[in-house]
C-alpha cells in the first residue's frame, strides 16, 4: 500500500490529473460526446479566415461519422457471422450427440440379447447333458 501511495506522490501533475479524470469519470464522458467541447462552446462565433476550414472539418465530420456507422454495421454482420458459424458448430455436436445415443441404445440391445442367447445355450447345455446321463 505504500508503495502506491509513493507512486502517485512521485507522479508528474498531468499524470495525477489524468488519473482524477479517470477516477471521476469526465475522460469517459467527453470521449463519448459525439459533438467535441470547442465545437459546441464556440458555435455561434465565426473568424474571418474560418470559411474553408470550416467547411473541410464539416466534411471531415460527415466522413468520419458516416465511416464510424459502416464500421459498426460491419462489426454487426462480423459478430452475425461467427454467430452463425457456431450454431453450424453446435448443429454438428447436437448430431454427434445423437448418433452416439443411438449407437449406447444399440450395445443395450447387442449386450440383453447376449445375454438371453447365453442362458438359452446354458439350458440346451444342461439338457443335452441329462439327456446324455439317462441314455448311459
């Protein structure tokens, strides 16, 4: 523990400050503001030399959001995807689980029918052999 308290003690004061915003959550809330602070504090007020570059950050605004939604649908159709490769995965296993259902039932059945040819030839077995007793 004193070891941690040294480490934020020898921190350098933008370090300490990222950490309070962190802790405070602020950092998180200002990353996901879609419109940046100085955007929407300077709104209103335009500068002279401002016309081009005010045009090129709209149309660098409208890229970035329209790019920001192909990602996230493409992320959707990726996630869609794997979804549907599993469930194939899971119809295979669901198969298999069957099959060997099946095969269990089967070797019951083999393992109950040895055993009544087992007692059958048991009994055919001592039958002949009081046959063969009552003959001699």
């Amino acid at each position: 523990m004193q070891g941690l308290i040294m480490k934020i003690l020898n921190m350098r004061p933008q370090e300490v400050l990222g950490l309070v915003e962190e802790a405070a959550g602020t950092r998180m809330f200002e990353e996901r503001r879609p419109v940046p602070a100085w955007e929407w504090s300077e709104g209103g007020k335009k500068r002279p030399c401002e016309g081009k570059r005010g045009k090129n950050s709209k149309k660098f605004l409208t890229s970035r959001h329209a790019l920001q939604e192909k990602s996230k649908r493409q992320k959707k159709v990726k996630k869609r995807d794997a979804e549907i490769k599993k469930g194939g995965k899971l119809k295979f296993l669901e198969e298999n689980v069957a099959e060997l259902a099946k095969i269990s039932g089967l070797q019951n059945e083999i393992e109950e029918s040895y055993t009544e040819k087992k007692t059958q030839v048991d009994d055919l077995a001592t039958s002949y052999n009081n046959i063969k007793e009552s003959i001699f």
